[in-house]
C-alpha cells in the first residue's frame, strides 16, 4: 500500500476551511485521551483550554495583544518566504527594534516640553533598527553569497547578548540599586490603552494597519507579484528582468521593518521599560504563524489569534486543572503539526493505492 | 600555557563539539537529500530525556544511548509523514517538533529529575591514554566522541563513494528528476529524515548521559539550533561539520578561559564571540571561492509529490 | 457585533460567575521563571509551596504557573489574580513591575515578590541574604583549597551575585589573605553544558575548589569527575556529587511563605520588606562534608555566629577594588549598599563588567 497525493485542480474553499477544523478535531481527541490518563476530566480540560478564555473580556485583549507581535512579525516574514529568503532572525530583529525604540524613550525620560514626538519616534527608531539589523544577512547574501539561515540565526543571539548588556549597563535605571532594568517609561512614551483603565494598546491598531498594507501590497502591486515569481523561479524573474537584489532587500527590509516594529510596540505597550529579555520568543514563533496562515496576511492573522489562544488556555489549565505545563506544549506541537498535515487536503486528493511505497 | 593546559582545553573542545558533531551530520543527511527539519531541538532534547530514562531503568549507557536514538527517530518519524508522506511545510513542521520534544521530553523525564548516573566511562588504554601532551586527548575520551568522528568519516564514505549516497544527493538536487529515473524520492527522503532524527537523539542522549549526567527540561539549551546553523556553515559538507563545530565549541571554550584568566571584558561580549565567529569565518570562506551559485542543494525545503 | 454589545453580555457573564465563590479557603499562587523541575530556584521555591500545603492541611488551596518568562509575565499573574487567588509570590526579580501593575489592579489581593525592592499597600517584598552562606563558603575554601586558587561561576552582574561574590572572597581573605579567585560569567542561570565547560575551564587553570552562583549541578559533576570540591547552589545537591560538595546555600522559603499566609487569614498581613538570612533559616547551609573535622567545626562555627550576629561579612574594614575604603573599620556595610553593590572587594582580580 502506498499513499499517493493527486493534486487538486482548484482550490476547494470547503476543504480549506475544513481541514484546520478537522486537525483540531483530531488534536482536541488526543489531548483528550492524554487528559483523561492524567485523571483530568476531557471536557472539563476543553472548557478550560478553549472556551473559557474566549468568553472573558480580559483574557480576549490577552489574546489580542498575544496575538499582535506574532502576526505584525509573521506578516514580515511571509514577503521573505514568498520570495524563498529564510530570515530566521525576526527574533533579533525585534530585540533590536525594541532596544533601539526603548534608547529614544530613556533619552528623553522626564523631558518637559513638547512630547507629542517621543512615540512616533521610537516607533520610527525601532522600525529603523529591525531594517537595519536586517540588512546584515540581506547584505551577505547578496554581495557575497552568505547563506541567510545561518547569518540570521546566530545575529538573534548577538542581539540578545547585547539588549542584556545595555539593559544590565549603560541604560539602567541609575535610581534602581543596579538592578538589571531601565527606568519605566512616562507616558508620553507608551502606547494608549484602547479601553479605559484596561490591557487592550494601540499596538493592535499598528498590527492590524500592518496587515491590511499587506494585503494590497502583496494581492494588487506589481511588487507582490514580482517577490511571488523570484520565490517560484528565480530563473523566470531574472528573464523577467526583476532585481533579485533589490527583491533580497525589500523582502529583508520589509520582515527586519515589521519585526522591530513589533519590537518597539511591545516594549512601549505592554512593558513599559527596557529589561534583559523582552521576547518570549514571538520571532520564533511567528515562523510557524506565517506557514500556518499560508503566508496570506489575513491566514497569518487568524493563526496568530489561534497560537495565543492555545498559550492562555494553557495557563488556565495550569492553574485550574494543574495539567503541567509540557503537556500545553506538547499539544500545542501536535495541534500545529496536525493543522499542517491537514493542510495537504486543500491541495491535494489522498488516494491510497496498491503497490510498494516509492 | 602548559602542554598539559593545552591538552585540556583541547579535550574540552572536542567535548563542547561533539554533541554538535552527532546532530549537525544527522542534519546534514537529511538536508542533503532535500529535507530541512528545523526541529532538531526537540528531537535531541526527546533524546536527552528518554536516554536518560532508559539509561536509569537498564543501569546501561548503551540501552541509554539507544532509547535516545529511538526517541529522536520516533519524532523524526512523524516529521516524515507530515512533510515527506503529506508534504507539508517543512519549516513549519519543524518548528511544531520543536515545541512537541520540548513538551514530551517534560513529560517523559519528570520522573528523572534529581537522579543522577555516572557519566558514561571514557576509554583508558594502559600507556597511551597516559602519553604526556596527546594521550588523554586521543585516547581517554568517553566512546560518544570517538563514535562521533567515525560517524563523520561514515557519513563521508556513504555519500561521496556509495551509490546510495549518490543517489540520496541526487533526490537532494533534483526530486522531480530522480523520480522520473524510478528512483524512490520519497522512501530515500523518509530514511534520510530518520537518520537525522536518530543522530539528533544519540546527541541528546551524550548530554545527559556523558556530558551533564543527568536529566533537567530544557537541558539542550539551544544546541539544536547550533548544529542546524552549523549544517548551513559546513557547506553540507561532512568534514567541514566538524571544523565548523570545533570552532564553535573552541571559541565557547576560550572565551571562558580568557575570562578565568582575568580578561576584564563585558561577558556579553564574549558570549557573543562564538556566534561572531562563526558568521566571519562564513563570510571569510565566501570570499574565497567563486561568486555565484548556492552550495545548497537545490531541491532543500521544497516538498516533493509524485504525480502522473 | 458591537464591541460595547459583546462587552455587556461578558460583563453579564463575568457577574454571573465570578467572585460568587465562597472564600473558606485561602488560595495561593505561585509564579515561577523556571520549571519547577530545575532543583535549583523555582524547584526550592515549589518545595515551600507544598509545605505551606502541608502545614495548613484543608485551609489552603496552591497553585503554580511554571516557566513564566519575565517579559511575558503580566498575563500570567493578573491570570492568578483573576482565578480567586488571595496571596501570589511572584519569585524572580523581573517579575517586579508586572506585578505592581496588576496589583494596583487587584487592591484586595496580597502579593509577594522576591528579590525586588518596590512595594505597595498589598506588595511587600522578600529576598534572603545568601551572602552570609557565601561568606560561610568562603573560609571553608581557603581552608582547603591546595592550589590556592578558587573558581567562581557567576550568572549576570547584578548586585545579588556581585554581594555574594564579594562575601566569599572576604570569608576567604579572613583564613588567607593571599586566596586568588577566578571568575567566569556564563550569561545564564541555567545550562547545564555551559556551566560544565565554564568549571572544566576553572579547574583547568588550577582551581581546585568551584562555587557557583548558577542553578544547575553540572558543575558539582564535574568537580566530581575530576577528584576536586565544590559548593552547591539554591538547593541541597548532595545527591548529584556525594564525593565533591562541601555544602550548599540553601534557599528555605517555607516558613516565610506558611508565616505570610498566616498572616492573611487571620488580617494581620501588611505590606513590609523581609531580608532574611541564617538566623531567620532562610539561608541554610547544607550538612558540611567532604571535609575534616577541624574545618566542618569552624564552618559551623561561623554560621552560629552570624546568627547570633557577633560575625558580619560586611563588617568593616571593607575596601574596594581600588583601594578606596567602602566601609569604615568599626561600622558594617548598611542594608542598601549590599542591595545594589556593584564594585569588588580589594583582592580580586577580574574586572566588574559595568
């Protein structure tokens, strides 16, 4: 027996929308066995997991601003996987972005006078930071045939080891007995609350403009359709006549952009200072965020949404079920890869045919 | 610096590599057969956690060192039906094994936590392992580091001199083309892909069977992710795998050796020193050769379906 | 929908099933930034969790979130907060700011955070003065070590493992002036490979006795492997190097935490700094071993008096690096010099990264 995959002539809408539903399905049945072997009531888990936290007011702004990195990076990093660039490095792009944005709010701590600029400067500053770091394995690889993966990867661990520096050294707060953090930021440095008095920031605002530019850039331009075509066949856009440089860069500097945005947006939203660590780990993440929304933007959006979710249940599963936390991972994993096995529905017939596998 | 000094640091280093070594060549298999599996955190991390269990239950380090390569292999399984069986996105796969081995690799070792074993003996040859200078460095290390080099050597061997390696690059190059000379592309991909998970595994299991005896979540810390980049550094070349590692692990080594030596610079800074390295040593290699042409293999990452 | 219409109906709901629950019993959370497997810190901190449970059988109901990053923690505490807890220990220092925030947010919620330094009504704050253990450490090193020379494995430069650094040297420079330390910062509390490679280094270049301000027992192994002694860290490791470890600092939260949740059932808790050391058993020292009896009875008798007060690490003279005199003779270091050192003692010789 073997399995035989037959490509489907068109894109079913149906099944594009049933697979992931039936990956879940699949993956909430397997937890559910492992739930009950740990002597946790499945539905009990399931409600707890799921439903609960999409039924409070608090827990869905958990989720929004949980999901907004992620989907700001993810949105990125698709304009770079379209066009077959691995920037794997958005994590240190975004450590930069939110280091670089979080220098202009500590320069300009306790400033009187005009403050209406400080936000849309280190907004600015973190933007340019994330291109910046970006462009180093853009660069590489360009001009001297560098490979990206491993120029990216090993820049995410330079740029943490620096944000630890700077925050343990020269930017720490000088009133706070050389504890490794910055001074916490004034107001005129940190991003509104949408709601009063609650969690909800502006940074999903800036997420969701992201993601709609996106959107046209990639859907209506000409640049969109040129990154599609260097991603498919770099052969094809050379005869073309499109800049694979050029394209190298824009896509580099678009992610590395997006990232350091979303560096800066977290850092002035829902941290409020510089510390040694201010990711945990949404450029990673947000790797398997853009695939599992199929590098469209608005599939980004709702597999970060999803990601978040799975993160918060998990918590409340820790505290309410006392289910530990690696079987959150370990589910979260098995939903993931469940969701991307399930994705071969929408693209192909699975036939099982007779004969050896080949 | 005594000769003595040295020999240590240099056995430090080939230690330091040699857990980077075993995941970076099973990588570089499955790479070269055209399959990238970001997830080889998770299967060595499975691999660090089952060897340990199996090593305790057994009271053997070999039993150990087989139950890591079983456990990355199961891993690396399921990876191959997903990405190779299904063709799904294999970044994405890999990432998602990622965060599975680091959750099963809790579960599976929570009952090994606070144990400890003796670490794996190291081989004592009368005379030679006591030679001044090399002696211990050659022949007084534990049976991971020696299996290591030979598997380098072995890797070597069956993909420049065996027809089966030649295909395996082949498939690597070229899936569509290899196929339609009836070779099995998917079958070759699949083993490839458990070989790397198996090589993730033993990994894993060096770690806590030989390098830190003992078991703690997480106890990888990141090395995965080194081998992978290594695999990329090594222009998928075996040998180079090892240069690569060696030089990653010596300037870890080194910088810590500075810093006992009272070098005053920001521990960052030194921390950073291996990563550093490593990109200026590829770009150095870069400007050495012909501009042009990826030393990939051309078919990486992408899926492969046989269709009529 | 409209977001005020979908607001309205989860308020209703909220109404509906929030604090509707009867409060017989006093629920405690805990946050921590590690797994409670590392048998370092959290794994310490979840053993006074589980003695708080057995110390208050029926009366307490405990809780923990496990390998909460620090940058990530807001959500996971105001997620404790939510869930009916009445008392959280949030237990690393950068948990700080997150939790004043969600504390202003939940006047009525007693928390606890360790090793930070801002407080508010229901905030108080607690650390333990592991220094004194480290200064116990230090003279039982000078005593043994042969080469004369002493390895330190240190995490991040901040004043916690800078003050512990400074502790043991003086411990030592009192039974031998001449003890030579090295020091190597690893940049993490924990990774077991690089902290092996960091006491291979250490031992190396001829130390022969290794302590370590990192959490994992990879160096005590290998110490061990190579016939040398070593010092554990957070929590009793005896059972990874019963040949090698002298004693260990041991982080003993239990009472402070069954005390504090005392404290809120019966109204008397109010917000407060606590600094403890080895007179209020929050540093222990692990049973001395490995070590001749003179030795293990000057070591003990150290610890009995910085309990009884009569032996202070700090105590003056203390002169920096520099020679410039940091504490008078006579006079001892005050509380808030030793919260944020950040300058060596004189004597050793490693530049403090700044």
């Amino acid at each position: 027996m073997r399995l035989d995959l037959v490509p489907r002539g068109h894109r079913s809408p149906v099944v594009e929308a049933l697979s992931p539903a039936l990956a879940f399905l699949a993956a909430v049945l397997v937890g559910g066995v492992a739930v009950s072997l740990l002597g946790v009531s499945p539905a009990a888990a399931f409600s707890v997991y799921f439903i609960a936290p999409l039924s409070e007011l608090w827990s869905l702004q958990e989720i929004a601003i949980k999901a907004a990195p992620l989907a700001l990076i993810a949105t990125g990093l698709a304009f770079c996987y379209r066009a077959n660039l691995w920037n794997i490095g958005a994590e240190g792009q975004f450590v930069v972005g939110g280091l670089a944005g979080g220098m202009v709010a500590i320069a300009t701590h306790g400033s009187t006078g005009a403050t209406f600029w400080i936000l849309p400067a280190m907004l600015a500053a973190g933007t340019l930071a994330g291109i910046a770091y970006a462009m180093i394995p853009a660069l590489l690889r360009v001009k001297l045939g560098v490979s990206e993966i491993l120029t990216s990867l090993m820049l995410v661990y330079v740029a943490e080891l620096l944000l630890d520096y700077m925050a343990r050294g020269p930017l720490r707060d000088p009133a706070g007995f050389n504890f490794p953090q910055s001074v916490t930021f004034d107001d005129a440095a940190r991003l509104p609350s949408l709601m009063e008095g609650d969690t909800l920031h502006a940074g999903v605002l800036v997420t969701l403009a992201a993601v709609g530019l996106a959107v046209v850039v990639l859907g209506r331009s000409l640049f969109g359709f040129e990154m599609r075509v260097v991603g498919a066949s770099p052969r094809a856009a050379r005869f073309a006549g499109f800049g694979a440089e050029r394209l190298t860069l824009a896509a580099f500097a678009i992610s590395g952009g997006a990232a350091g945005l979303a560096g800066i947006v977290e850092v002035a939203g829902r941290i409020g200072q510089l510390q040694p660590t201010i990711s945990p780990g949404y450029g990673f993440t947000a790797i398997i965020v853009a695939f599992l929304g199929r590098l469209s933007p608005v599939g980004i959006l709702v597999a970060a949404l999803v990601i978040a979710l799975t993160t918060i249940g998990g918590e409340a599963a820790q505290i309410d079920l006392r289910l530990p936390l690696d079987l959150t991972r370990a589910f979260q994993g098995l939903l993931l890869g469940l969701v991307l096995g399930a994705d071969v529905l929408t693209r192909f017939k699975v036939r099982l045919v007779p004969g050896a596998a080949r | 610096m005594s000769l003595d000094l040295v020999q240590m640091i240099l056995a430090t280093v080939l230690a330091a590599a040699t857990p980077l070594i075993i995941a970076a060549l099973g990588e570089l298999v499955a790479e070269r057969a055209g399959v990238l599996n970001l997830g080889v955190e998770g299967m060595m991390v499975c691999g660090a956690a089952l060897g340990f269990a199996a090593a305790v239950e057994t009271g053997s380090t070999l039993a150990g060192a087989l139950a890591g390569i079983g456990a990355g292999m199961a891993l690396a399984a399921l990876f191959g039906v997903l990405t190779v069986g299904l063709a799904a996105n294999q970044v994405a796969s890999g990432l998602a094994l990622t965060i599975l081995g680091l959750g099963l690799s809790g579960l599976a070792g929570a009952g090994y936590v606070g144990l400890k074993r003796e670490p794996a003996p190291h081989l004592a040859v009368p005379g030679l392992s006591d030679l001044p200078g090399v002696g211990r460095l050659l022949f007084g290390q534990d049976g991971f580091v020696y299996a290591a080099l030979a598997l380098a050597v072995a890797v070597s061997w069956f993909l420049w001199r065996t027809r089966a390696g030649l295909i395996l690059r082949a498939i690597g190059d070229d899936a569509a083309a290899t196929h339609s000379l009836g070779l099995p592309v998917r079958g070759v991909r699949f083993l490839a892909v458990l070989f790397g998970g198996g090589c993730a595994g033993l990994a894993g299991s060096y770690l806590s069977l030989a390098y830190t005896p003992f078991w703690t979540p997480a106890m990888t810390a990141g090395r995965g992710w080194i081998a992978l980049a290594l695999v990329v550094f090594a222009s998928w070349r075996p040998a180079r795998v090892v240069g690569g590692a060696v030089l990653f692990g010596g300037a870890t080594v080194l910088q810590l050796h500075a810093q006992a030596s009272g070098i005053g610079l920001p521990g960052q800074l030194l921390s950073a020193l291996p990563y550093l390295a490593t990109i200026l040593a590829l770009v150095l290699l870069s400007l050495g050769r012909r501009r042009g042409g990826s030393l990939a293999p051309a078919a990486l990452g992408r899926d492969f379906t046989p269709h009529r | 929908m409209k977001r005020t219409t979908l607001s309205a109906c989860l308020g209703a709901l909220l109404l509906l099933a929030g604090p509707a629950r009867a409060e017989d019993k006093l629920k405690v959370g805990f946050v921590y930034v590690g797994p409670v497997a590392d048998y370092g810190y959290s794994f310490q901190h979840d053993l006074s969790r589980k003695a708080l449970e057995q110390a208050l059988p029926g009366k307490v109901e405990t809780t923990f979130l496990e390998n909460v990053p620090e940058a990530d923690s807001e959500r996971a505490i105001e997620k404790l907060a939510r869930s009916g807890m009445g008392l959280i220990f949030t237990t690393s220092f950068g948990f700080m700011e997150p939790t004043l925030k969600v504390a202003r947010k939940f006047p009525k919620v007693k928390f606890e955070h360790a090793t930070g330094y801002k407080r508010a009504p229901n905030v108080s704050t607690y650390s333990a003065r592991f220094y004194e253990g480290r200064y116990v450490c230090g003279k039982i090193a000078a005593k043994l070590s042969k080469t004369g020379t002493v390895g330190y494995i240190a995490s991040f430069p901040i004043p916690e493992v800078v003050s512990g650094i400074n502790a043991f040297m003086l411990g030592a420079q009192s039974v031998n002036p001449n003890l030579k330390l090295k020091i190597v910062w690893v940049n993490t509390w924990f990774d077991p490979g690089k902290e092996a490679e960091a006491a291979k280094a250490l031992l190396a270049q001829g130390a022969d006795i290794l302590s370590q301000h990192t959490d994992s027992a990879a160096p005590l192994q290998e110490a061990e492997k190579q016939g040398k002694l070593a010092f554990g860290q957070s929590s009793d490791q005896y059972r990874f190097a019963p040949k090698a470890q002298l004693t260990s600092i041991v982080d003993d939260w239990n009472g402070y935490v069954i005390h504090e949740a005392k404290a809120v059932m019966d109204g008397s808790w109010a917000s407060h700094d606590t600094w403890g050391g080895i007179k209020d058993g929050m540093v222990v020292l692990a049973p001395f071993t490995n070590m001749p009896a003179d030795v293990k009875a000057m070591a003990e008798e150290t610890v009995k008096d910085i309990a009884s007060g009569k032996v202070q690490p700090f105590a003056g003279p203390v002169a920096k690096q520099d020679g410039t005199v940091a504490v008078k003779a006579g006079e001892t270091a005050p509380d808030p010099m030793i919260l944020g050192m950040n300058w060596y003692v004189k004597g050793i010789d490693d530049k403090l990264p700044q």
